[in-house]
C-alpha cells in the first residue's frame, strides 16, 4: 500500500539549460509494468517519488521519496536535481553507469553536503570558480576531523568527481577541470583495498547451532500455539466489534452489559478451573496493589476483558465500581492466571513441560516476532539465499517434487535475484529441504493479516501495527534476528540459551548466513547443525537447482570458503603441532618436516606473539591439498593415494575419504580432533568382545582391528606425536 501523497508548496525554481519542467525524472529508467505513467515525477517538481523504479517489494519509501522543497537555496536546488536525474539516467564509458533509484536519496544528500561547504568558503554555489586547492579544502571538510571513515569520506568526494565527468548534462557546466589529476576517489579518501579473504565473520559453530536447534523448535513445536492464539484473538476482536455495533443500535445501558458479560465468561472460567487473567508482563505503566500482601502484582488483564464484554475501550471496565468488585471477588475466589486466552500450549518435547504460559495480547505480539526471526533463520541459513532474495519471497514461492510414486523428493523455492541483474531482477529457483518448506508454510499463516490489510505481496511484512511502521520487514531482518537471539537468552533461567563468545553475546547480520553456510559445506559437509540436518544433505538438495541458474555464484561463494577453511585447517594442524597434539598417521612426518622448518624460520618460540599472516603465507602450499574428514584429513597427492588405486585419471582430483585407510595410506594424518571418534570404534569393538558367542576368527579379527586403532591414535593419547 502506497503512502499518500505529500502536498508541498512550491517553490520558485531556475530554470534548467539542460531539462525543461516537464521532463520525465524516469525517462530511459526502468519502470514497474503496474507503474500509472501519468503521476511520474518531472524535474520541475519539488517532490520527486521514485517509487515506479522500485521493483524490490521491500524497499523504504523514505528511500526514494526526495523532497527537494526543503532545499532554501535556488541554485542548489537546480544542480541537485540536475546531479541526481544525471546519475539516475546517464553512463558515463570509462567511468560509471548509472545508479539505482534506491541511491537517489543518499545522492542528494551527499551533493547538498557539498553545496553547504561551497556556499560557506565562496559565498556561492558556483562549480566555475572550483580549484584543486578548495577540492583539497573540501576533502579535509568530508573527513569531519576524523570521524568519518575513508569508506564513508569516499561517497562525500565521488560528487566533485561526478561533476567534472557529468559536466555536459549540467546548467553551466561542471568543473572544467579533473580532480585530483584523476585519482580514484577512494584512493583520494585513502580507503584501503578491499581485502582478498571476505570480511564477513562467520559465526561460530556453536552459537549458529543453537540457533537454528531453537529457530527449528519454533517453526515445528511452538508456531501451531502461536499461530492458533492469534486466530483466537482475531475473532475476539471480531467479536467485540459486533457487540458494539449491536449495543450502539439497540441503545442500551452499556455499563450493565459489560458487568453481565464479564460475570458470564467468569462463570465459565469457574466451571473450568481457571483463574482471572493477568499480563504476564505489566503493559507500560499499569500496575496492581494486591489488597492482601500490599505487595505489586500484574495488573489484571482487562484488555482481554473488555474484548469479552464488547467494551470500547479496558476502562470502560476497570472505572465501573460494580465490575471491578466482581473481579477482584472473582480473584480472591479462582485466583490468577498469566495470559488469559484459551489456547493450550503445547509440550516441549525437551522438557515434558509446557512451553510457556498462555497467552496474553502482548505476549502474543513478542512470540510472533520471535517467530518470524526463527522462520528467517531457516529460510536464509539453509538455503544460502541472500537477504533480497529471501525477502522477495511470496506465498505459494514452494512447491513439492514428487517422484514417480508420489513421494515428496524435494521442495522448490521461487524468489527473485538482485544481484547482478539489474532493478528488475530475474526469476529464480532454489532447490531445498523440508524444514524451509515447513518455514514458508508459517510465514505465509503468520503474514496473512498484514498482508491483507495492507495490500502487501511479500511474505516478509513488519508485524507491527503502529501508523508508523514500515509495510515490509526490509532492513530489520537484522534487528529481528538480534531480537529472537535476545528472547531466547531472556528465557534461559541459567546460562544464555545462545552461547557467548567471551563475554558479549553474538550481534548477527544478514550476511552472516550465507558465508557461514558456505563454509561449512565447503569444509564440513559431513557436520551436523541443529542436532539432525547435515550439511552435505542440504547442499545435495541446494545444488540439484544451482546448474545454469541465476543464483551459481553460492557455488562460487563455496569454492572461496573451501580455499579459506583449508587454510585455516592447516593452521589448526600447526597450532595442534605447537601444543604436542599432533600429527599421527602415516603422513605425520611430512607435516612435522614441513612445521618444523616453519617453525625455525618464524622462531615461534613460547612468549613470542606469533605473526599470523606470514604463517599463512608459509603453510598455503599445505593448505591447497588438505582435505578434511570425519576419521582423519588428507593430505592429497593423486600419486600416492590408496582411496585412488585403480581409478580413472578423470577422478584422480581429490580423495575419497570414505575409502580411505587411514594406519597404511601416506596421505593420511589425525590430530586431537580425531581422537574422539577413534576411540568411540575402539569402545565398540570392546563391548563386542564381551560377547561369548563369537567364534575365535571373529575374536582374533575384533582384536587386532582393535590394535591397529590403539597404535593409530597413540600419539594422540601420549601427547608426543
């Protein structure tokens, strides 16, 4: 649902050489095909809405809304939108193409910043009278002292640039000269290269873990509770509606059908063994006195009451003496009960408990939230999609695959891709598990209200109802994950549900997802997340879509994690070597060879703070072959490996550590991270043993698969390897 209008008066403007009044902002821009062509902004308004260039569904209108009225200065006023309709509309070759219509309100900002600073140092907006000695004064300018980064400082000085490249589409021209003898402008803002490793953390296998084993127990366990609360409250309000409208035809004494009809429902709360309803947090300032104890208690929950009685507003309960009385009589006698809707709350399988009281309106609105990050978590973590791409999603976005006989094989998931494909985006597909389709199928039940009453498509809508909500959740996808991380750890009586890293708890963004997930299918795809879900499952399932689809770059994003994780598991191979941990296995010598001589030549002795980054460099050779496995990693060298004898030159690139022989193969090593597992097969083979019913061949072969074990791992468990 679209905004209304904003009636602006309007300002007297110069004219432009380049655009008259009645030039189209948009025209050459891509526009919605529902776009009405007849309401798009002209240069000579001072209002100009930008919406019909905006095809993400998720957008803010604060985004492309550009109120030009608020600019005082004429000149200013005319170079802004002639700078912005330029940047919008116009590719320069050799230098850049034009941007999006969800950058115009940063753009117009960044070149007002530069009109303030020239009207203060010249007395005017005059881009003629621009040298490179007042650029240099501008430069010190947009660094703020200091406080403003060189990644931020590099948007404030790409506008002079711009102006000298855009100079033929602007009223007098631009400036006539190249600033900064055309150095780039991050390079003028001393903005370091981007790094080659991405800089996006990736969040850490127990924090990631809890949270998804909580995300699924929302989107499986508790979604059915809230989700029915909601459908109760819904026809509750429903309900009372009807009620006023009957009260206000009839005319009647309102005050005596309240008290009547809060004494029926409390009859029926009686019959049923239930208390009067209390918040379970007290909503904003409201407070009770309990008349026993002098002690403050919830407040009676007389929202809930008045939905009952079909009252307007809660006071029209609590200020009527009568009812009041039979309340607190009524609570003397039943006493309280947190929440107050008649929904059940399911059991936690974990606990054998209910999962939380029942439901109060509030509480209600929290756990949808709550939900919502859970369903995010699902969708955007196994999958691998990016945030644009999840919250384009739409209802009926999945469907099963079935197989010949019916079964459900997979789930399809429809979105659109951004990235790289310009404002419009392409249609794509996301092959995926059960749980996301599980997710899905909550989310379009938890949106559906808001969806409705806002004429929204997107399944991810901003739940709350307050007027000055966004319509979509958009950018507090990060905040809504925070939000779940925080419920959580607020409903842990001991330990934070989420674990720490040191002492803070873990600030989540959207990005993280997508590279943690990569990571972990690259170099764990073995590993399991949330106690059930393998990685190497939901990548199987993910990259049956992936060939020639718009979204390969997860591929891409995979191959780079894999470099980086063998990097970082040969490091972890070195560490383990400085704390005697190992290597073991045949391949142990290599490594120790190899570490020993990294060790000399960094003179890694203890108290020495170790550089790490020339670490890297020294064991990056070692990195690029090493494999990771479950029992032990390789090494890999084709020409020695035992997994490859007799196979085929064209599956001769990279072990296969299922066929591996971990005591005879020299590619094989083990470290203290292997040793847990071993040891498990050795326990095994031991309580096999006990058993008398083995015949001597098959107790002599238990026994020395038992040995060649114990010999494997001893340098593991006598810490000398």
């Amino acid at each position: 649902m679209m905004p209304a209008p904003i009636k602006l008066p309007q300002h007297a403007s110069l004219p432009s050489a380049i655009y008259g009044n009645d030039e189209p902002v948009l025209a050459g821009v891509a526009v919605r095909d529902d776009a009405d062509r007849t309401r798009l902004p002209r240069f000579g308004d001072d209002l100009w809405d930008l919406g019909a260039a905006i095809f993400r569904v998720n957008a803010r209108y604060s985004n492309y809304r550009l109120n030009l009225a608020r600019i005082a200065d004429p000149v200013t006023r005319r170079l802004a939108k002639e700078y912005v309709i330029a940047r919008l509309r116009i590719h320069v070759p050799g230098y850049r193409a034009p941007c999006g219509a969800t950058s115009a309100i940063r753009l117009l900002r960044y070149i007002q910043h530069f009109a303030a600073f020239l009207r203060a140092r010249t007395g005017a907006v005059d881009l003629s009278r621009i040298d490179q000695a007042l650029l240099d004064a501008y430069l010190a300018y947009a660094r703020d002292g200091g406080r403003r980064t060189p990644h931020e400082t590099v948007k404030y000085v790409e506008v002079p640039i711009d102006l000298h490249h855009l100079a033929p589409w602007l009223t007098g021209g631009g400036i006539g000269f190249l600033p900064w003898r055309g150095r780039a402008a991050h390079r003028v803002a001393g903005r370091p290269p981007a790094p080659a490793e991405n800089a996006t953390p990736r969040i850490p296998e127990p924090v990631i873990g809890a949270m998804l084993r909580w995300a699924l127990k929302y989107v499986e366990v508790y979604a059915p509770d809230i989700l029915a609360a909601r459908a109760e409250l819904d026809a509750l309000e429903a309900r009372c509606a009807r009620l006023m409208a009957r009260d206000a035809r009839a005319g009647r004494a309102v005050a005596k059908n309240y008290r009547a009809r809060v004494a029926k429902w409390l009859d029926v709360r009686r019959a049923m063994g239930r208390g009067v309803p209390i918040w379970e947090h007290a909503p904003n300032v409201a407070r009770r006195i309990d008349p026993l104890t002098g002690e403050e208690t919830p407040p009676y929950n007389l929202h809930l009451m008045r939905l009952h009685a079909g009252a307007p507003q809660s006071g029209r309960i609590s200020q009527s003496e009568p009812t009041a009385r039979l309340i607190e009589k009524a609570a003397a006698e039943l006493g309280t009960e947190i929440g107050g809707l008649d929904t059940p709350i399911s059991i936690d399988p974990d606990t054998g408990l209910p999962w939380r009281e029942r439901f109060d309106g509030l509480s209600l609105a929290r756990e949808e939230r709550m939900l919502q990050g859970a369903c995010y978590l699902v969708c955007a973590y196994l999958t691998g999609m990016r945030d644009s791409e999840v919250q384009a999603m739409q209802p009926g976005c999945v469907s099963p695959v079935r197989s010949a006989d019916g079964l459900v094989e997979r789930y399809r998931l429809r979105s659109t891709v951004y990235k790289r494909h310009g404002a419009r985006g392409v249609t794509a597909d996301w092959i995926t598990i059960e749980p996301v389709a599980r997710a899905v199928a909550v989310m379009e039940v938890l949106s559906a209200r808001n969806r409705r009453e806002k004429e929204l498509s997107s399944l991810w809508v901003a739940l709350k109802d307050w007027p000055w909500s966004n319509d979509h959740l958009g950018m507090g996808a990060t905040p809504t994950l925070n939000l779940f991380r925080e419920g959580l750890d607020t409903r842990s009586e001991a330990a934070p549900a989420i674990p720490r890293i040191g002492d803070e708890p873990w600030k989540f963004t959207t990005r993280q997802l997508r590279r943690t997930i990569a990571w972990y299918i690259a170099n764990r795809p073995f590993g399991t997340v949330a106690g059930k879900i393998q990685y190497k499952h939901a990548s199987v399932a993910m990259f049956e879509g992936y060939a020639g689809s718009a979204q390969a770059d997860f591929r891409l994003a995979i191959e780079r994690e894999r470099a980086l994780g063998q990097l970082d598991d040969i490091v972890a191979h070195y560490e383990a070597y400085l704390r005697r941990e190992g290597p073991a296995g045949p391949g142990a010598a290599r490594l120790r060879r190899e570490f020993g001589r990294v060790q000399e030549e960094l003179g890694d002795l203890p108290g020495r703070i170790l550089d790490r980054k020339r670490l890297r460099t020294m064991v990056a050779h070692l990195g690029r072959t090493l494999h990771v496995g479950f029992l032990n990693d390789c090494l890999f060298d084709a020409a020695t490996a035992l997994c490859l004898t007799g196979a085929p030159d064209a599956e001769r690139t990279a072990p296969a550590l299922s066929r591996c022989s971990p005591d005879r193969c020299p590619n094989a090593c083990l470290t203290a991270r292997h040793r847990e597992p071993w040891q498990a097969s050795i326990v095994e083979g031991e309580a096999l043993l006990a058993d008398r019913r083995l015949s001597p061949l098959q107790r002599t072969a238990i026994l020395r698969d038992n040995e060649r074990k114990c010999r494997l791992i001893a340098p593991l468990m006598d810490g000398d390897a």
